[in-house]
C-alpha cells in the first residue's frame, strides 16, 4: 500500500492539535475552558501513525528500519503513554511538545527509508528483541524530556515565576512518581532487549553477544540505570541528582542506536545492521 499521501496529513494533524494545546495552555487565551475535547481529538492521529507504523515497518515482507522508523515509534509511544497517563495526573501543559514533536517525527519513516534486514528479518526472536529495544528506548526518551521539564519546573518554584502552563501542571511529587513509574518499566524492557540480544547473537553468530558500540553503550545505558533505580530505593535520589543520572543514562541510549543509525544513514550514506 501506497502511504505516501498519509505522512502529511499525520503530520499536520499532530501540528495542528500542537497548536491547539499551545493556544489553550501556553497562549493565555484559556480555550481549555471551552469544551473542546483534546482528549478525543488526539486519537484521530494517534491512529493514523498506528496504522502508518503498522504497514511501512512490522508488516512489510522484509523488515526495514533505521533511526527515522526509531523516532517515529518513539513519539508514537510518548504520545500514547501522555495520552493514557493523562486519566490519572494532569499533563495536558506537555502535549504541545509531545504532539509538535510527533508531527515532525511521523514524517520521518517517509524521508528516510533506513535498511532491510533481509538475513534475519523473519527471525521471531530478532523481531521481539526489536520490539523490546523501541519500547525501552522510547520509554527512556519521554522520562528524559520529562526529567528536564521537571527541572525547568523545579527552577520556577524557586524564582516564584509559576505562570502559564506551568501553573497547570501537577506538582513535583506527582510527576516524579510518573517519571520513575516510566523508568521501571522501561528498565525492565531494556533488560529483556539485552537477554533477546544475547539469544539473537547465539542462535545466529554462535557466540554470547557480539561486543561492538551498540552493545557497550546499552550495557552501559543497563548499569546507569540500574544504579538510578538502586539509588532511588536505598538512598531516595530525586531532583537534580536524579536529573543526572537520568541524562547520563539516555545519552548512553541514544548513542547505542539512534545515534549511529542518523550518522550511517544520513551523514554517510550507508545502510547497514
């Protein structure tokens, strides 16, 4: 199927609930008041960009994929886990940069095809460790954008300068607890990424795991991680200890794939696994 046509209009879609939120929470206009139903409206493109990853990535007969397919599912999952997590705690002041953000990474998969994964793209254990390793860098990518906007946030409670959309926001406790709530889980996926990883480079390479950047900037993504969550329980880090380790973990992250998949594919032209 021809989803060409469809990049666009996901795209402007998400711009245009983008420039809703902002008008309502950040614009001072209070169109929020209005009735208008954000909620609602988010599922329309939310759905398109389901449908949009579902055809050009998990079932096309071989299975392609590079850092455009990454930071589409990226967003698609922070704009889902905003959407679901807004039920419990009040996060309608993030959506304008989830959603503006979504609308510029949907198009991505489009412009850059990224590569095919021909020798083990059917592999089921290949698929799941992908699946794994997308969900886990997502889930690390919105709890980064989340940990920096709590800073900003905790900057302006010092200053006193709580105006605007941060006025909307709940307070600090309530979104730490989101914030660590998305890290667990997004621990446990990365784990899980890594054992699939160890099988996939048995079954395939005959050897425990093959120890190139990829492999040592995730384990070392696992241990700045792992020493966050330690830290949280026995010591209570929160704030801008937590901040840290957080940053540190996910930059850990980025360069174990999204970075180097930008820089081949973009940069240098080559495709590659």
């Amino acid at each position: 199927m021809d989803t060409g046509a469809l990049y666009p209009v996901a795209s402007l879609t998400y711009l245009g609930l983008a420039f809703m939120f902002w008008r309502a929470y950040w614009g001072g206009e209070g169109t929020h008041r209005h009735g208008f139903n954000y909620r609602l409206a988010i599922l329309a493109p939310l759905a398109l960009h389901t449908w949009l990853l579902y055809i050009d990535v998990f079932s096309a007969p071989t299975l392609r994929f590079g850092f455009g397919q990454a930071l589409s599912v990226t967003l698609w999952l922070a704009v889902a886990i905003y959407w679901i997590e807004n039920f419990f705690v009040r996060l309608d002041g993030l959506q304008f940069f989830v959603l503006t953000l979504a609308g510029v990474c949907v198009v991505l998969p489009g412009l850059f095809i990224g590569f095919t994964t021909q020798a083990h793209g059917d592999s089921f254990v290949f698929r799941l460790h992908l699946v794994l390793a997308m969900g886990a860098y997502s889930l690390f990518t919105i709890a980064s954008l989340q940990a920096l906007l709590m800073s900003i946030l905790e900057k302006r409670l010092h200053t006193g300068a709580l105006t605007g959309a941060f006025a909307t926001l709940p307070p600090l406790l309530s979104l730490e607890r989101v914030l660590f709530r998305i890290i667990g889980i997004a621990f446990i996926l990365l784990t899980a990424t890594l054992a699939t990883g160890f099988v996939f480079s048995e079954q395939v390479f005959f050897r425990a795991m093959r120890f190139d950047h990829k492999t040592i900037f995730a384990i070392t993504s696992w241990v700045i991680f792992a020493g966050l969550l330690i830290g949280r329980l026995i010591y209570g880090w929160r704030g801008r200890t937590a901040i840290r380790w957080i940053l540190a973990g996910f930059v850990a992250l980025l360069l174990a794939y999204v970075g180097s998949r930008f820089v081949l594919e973009v940069i240098l032209r080559r495709g590659g696994g």
